[in-house]
C-alpha cells in the first residue's frame, strides 16, 4: 500500500468512527429524551386521574357529609351518605403506598387493608381551606402537586 493508499483508508475509518460515534450520541439523546416526554406525560396522567377521581367522589357525594377522619391510625377524607339500610361512610385514604378507598357502613369499625386500591401515591393529604374548598395534596416519584376541590355544599371540617 502506498502512502496515499495508508492516508485515504485512515481518513475513510476516522470519519466511519465519527459517524458511528455521533449516531450512538443522537440514539441516547433520543432515548433521554423519550424518557423525559413519557415520565412527564405518565404524571400528568396520575395527576389528572387522582383529580378527577376525588372530583367526581366528593360531588358525587354533594348533600352528603364530607369531613376529615381517621380510623385505624390512618387520616381519611370521609364522605357519609344516608339510604333506607342506614349510613355509610366512604373513606379515602393513603396506605401503603397507594390511594384506597373502603365504602362501610356507619357502624362498622373499618380497617386499612380492607379498602380497595384506587392508585398508587407516595402521599396523600387533604386540608379544608374554606367550609367547602377541599385542598388535596398527593405525591408520586415525579414529585408533589395539589388539587383544590370544591364540594358544593356547606360541609367543613370537624
């Protein structure tokens, strides 16, 4: 081979470990980026979901009492509801690791784990702001957000 021959096939095998280099950046740059859009749009998902699931819960419950309790050691939002079998209450709560919700009658002693799985959630919390504005706060592995939710009716905290 002649020094020429040497010189084009270095130049020809750098700019191939060039190419092969800079499409091995733009791949993982897409894959960053992918990840980011999808994690982003999962949470907002979540957010959405868990809002407008407590939304149509707390409405759904309009007329009804809707106040903050506990049971089993466990913080609750609790909405009661009376028919003809008597009362019940529908609590909503975070355990271990998840947003549950348990539907019982009134004079039922209720327990955490009987409750059924709505979602997951790192947190959950609910604070009244006003008698009937219901602020919720909630946390997953994207972070915390906050939903205020108006309950339509003149219930409050007790």
């Amino acid at each position: 081979m002649t020094k020429t021959g040497v010189f084009g096939f270095f130049i020809t095998a750098l700019l191939a470990c060039i190419f092969t280099v800079s499409a091995v950046l733009v791949i993982l740059a897409g894959v960053r980026v992918y990840r980011s859009t999808a994690d982003t749009a999962y949470a907002s998902f979540e957010d959405r979901t868990l809002s407008a699931y407590l939304t149509a819960k707390i409405r759904q419950n309009d007329g009804g009492d809707v106040f903050l309790g506990s049971f089993d050691g466990i913080e609750a939002l609790v909405l009661t509801e009376r028919h003809e079998s008597g009362v019940y209450h529908t609590y909503i709560y975070h355990y271990d690791g998840s947003v549950f919700e348990l539907f019982i009658r009134e004079d039922m002693n209720p327990t955490a784990g009987a409750g059924e799985i709505i979602m997951t959630a790192d947190s959950l919390d609910f604070e009244f702001v006003l008698p009937s504005l219901i602020r919720v706060i909630y946390s997953d592995r994207l972070g915390e957000s906050s939903a205020f939710i108006h309950t339509r009716s003149n219930t409050g905290a007790s």
